[in-house]
C-alpha cells in the first residue's frame, strides 16, 4: 500500500507516490483514465497532479484542459470526499511585458481555469515553472501571494527553479510577510542525481521544504527489464539511447539489474524505491498506461533495501555527480584565467 508523508513544514499529508495525469484525455482515453484513478485510490493514493496551463506552447491546445477535466469528472462521479484528495497541478506563466497588476490577473485567470476543469473551489498545490521570464521576483511572488491570499490556493511550489531564486524568494516571503515556497520539484532518479544532490537537498532539509521527484524512472530507462514495451514506445526509446545509452547507463541499470534479482523485485521497483527512501523526498510524480503499471510500482512502497543494495547503486551512480563537478570545477577555473 501507498503511505503518507508530511509535506515539508505544513500539515498536509500527501502519498508518497504522487500519480501524475499529464497524459489523460489525449494519450490515455477517459475509460482507461478512470481505471488507473480507481487503482490508485484503491492502494491508498491520494495525491494527483495534473498539468493546467504549464504546456500551451508545446503540447497540442487540447491537451491542456484534457489532464484536469478528467480529473474532475472522476472524483466528482465516484462521489469522493474532497478532503480526501490532494489536488495538484502544474501552471507555467510569462509576464512579458504585462505589469504587476496584469500579471497578477494572468495568474489567477491561470488558477481559475484550474479550478473549473477540476470542480473544486480550491487547489491544494499549485507547481509554477520557472521560466527566464518570471522576472522581477517582487512582481512574480506579489502574484503567488495574491492567490494564497484569495483562498485560491494552499500551497505554492516550485518546479526547475535555480536553488538560489528558491532561497532568495524564501527570504522575500519572510521580509513581505508572504506566503512562500513550500515545496521544488525536479527530476531526480539513479541516471539524474547530480542536479539535487547535495544542494537542493542541503536547501530543502534546512527550509523544511517539501520535494516532489519528478521522471523517477529516468523517462523510464531504469525499467527497461520490465515490460519495457509497456512503458516505452520507440521513439521514446531511442531518445533515452540517445542520452543515457553510455558506460554511466550500462552501470547503473547493471546495478539495479542486479539488486532487483537479489529482491526477487523488478528493475523499476528497485529504482523507484531507491527514490523513494531519500528522506528529504515528499513524493515521486509517475506517470503509467495502465493499472497494471501502476500496480508494479506500488511494490516499491514496501520494498525495502539494505545497506550492501544503497552502496552499490550509489556507487554505480556517482559518476554523474563526479562529472559535472568537474565541468563546473572546469568553468571556474577558465573565468578566473
């Protein structure tokens, strides 16, 4: 069964294994939408994130209303309390060249919309991406404060946001009496360690910030073993060939090859619950096609690995973090040339 965690400082307990549906309605039909919510609910899930208008630009126009209105539809016909649910989604906005008080509009709009496809009067967690464009700070957080403050919203997150933007808003909160950031989200897996680790880990622990695992999986390259046809379709497989198909991903699905057979568990179990045992992850955010997908990956809920199992992924793994390092120690050294 899926447990619940704390979400960062707050009171809201949220599934460790958050669903993610940005896929529902046009990759993935409402009958076979609704069969994975129904087997979601059933093993204790009460986290969904859906995507509101965070894909405009590159994901067809219908898509976007298509995550949330399924959503809605299911918990509102199944008859599902409304505290029961954790209701997320994922919104991406650009200022332009809009004011404040325009931006502001444009975000609420955002939420609005939000709230409409997924019948509800509030929205738990609202996931901003960071974009070059949310910029200045003062304008951006004026904005995410006003829809906190209008009981639009619980709590505001941040997806693929500079660790420093992350701390400097944190300070802005405290000194406006804001509401701030409560939780990041980010990829982080086996094959993309070196993004999280440690800084926004150090960050998150001492911030007592919520932090949302985003492409556990890698895409889906650490469950190739494992119904790698179910999860992958080609093209999909040859662009994880493309970026991981090296000596770094021949050692790590090595590694987790070979713990899963000592386990007796599957390649995806195995990564999704090296994840998942990080005690500064709140939730990871997976995507499946179906229920029996989704059942798999509930496994790594209860699965539980030993030292000797952490020592050899960690191991097979380090060397992203090896690498980039010395890319950045390498940057350093040329601007001081």
């Amino acid at each position: 069964m899926i447990k619940q965690r704390l979400l960062g400082r707050t009171s809201l307990r949220v599934s460790e294994l958050c669903l993610g549906t940005m896929n529902f309605g046009w990759k993935t039909d409402e009958a076979l939408s609704f069969a994975i919510l129904d087997a979601y609910r059933a093993a204790g899930g009460n986290f969904i994130q859906a995507v509101g208008r965070a894909y405009d630009q590159v994901l067809p126009s219908a898509s976007t209303a298509f995550s949330e209105a399924v959503v809605g539809r299911w918990w509102r016909a199944r008859g599902i309390p409304r505290g029961e649910l954790v209701l997320a989604t994922r919104i991406s906005v650009r200022q332009s060249s809009a004011s404040g008080e325009e931006f502001a509009r444009h975000v609420r709009e955002a939420c609005y919309e939000s709230l409409r496809r997924l019948k509800t009067t509030y929205l738990d967690i609202v996931i901003f991406e960071w974009n070059d464009d949310l910029l200045p700070l003062r304008v951006t957080f004026d904005a995410f404060n006003s829809i906190v403050r209008r009981g639009l919203v619980r709590f505001i997150g941040a997806a693929n946001f500079p660790a420093w933007r992350v701390a400097e808003t944190i300070g802005r909160a405290f000194m406006g009496n804001h509401a701030r950031m409560e939780v990041l989200q980010a990829d982080y897996s086996l094959m993309t360690r070196a993004r999280f680790e440690p800084e926004v880990r150090a960050l998150c622990q001492e911030q007592r910030l919520g932090f949302f695992a985003r492409s556990p999986l890698a895409g889906g390259f650490m469950a190739q073993r494992t119904g790698a046809n179910s999860f992958l379709n080609s093209l999909r497989r040859d662009w994880l060939a493309e970026r991981f198909g090296n000596k770094y991903g021949e050692a790590a699905l090595g590694a987790v090859s070979e713990v899963a057979d000592r386990a007796g568990a599957s390649m995806a179990q195995v990564s999704l619950g090296w994840v998942l045992a990080n005690p500064v992850v709140t939730a990871a955010v997976i995507g499946v096609r179906s229920p029996a997908q989704l059942n798999e990956l509930v496994g790594a809920c209860s699965l539980q690995l030993g030292a000797a199992d952490h020592h050899l992924l960690g191991a097979a793994t380090a060397v992203e973090e090896v690498r980039v390092s010395a890319e950045v120690r390498s940057g350093l050294a040329e601007s001081l040339v």
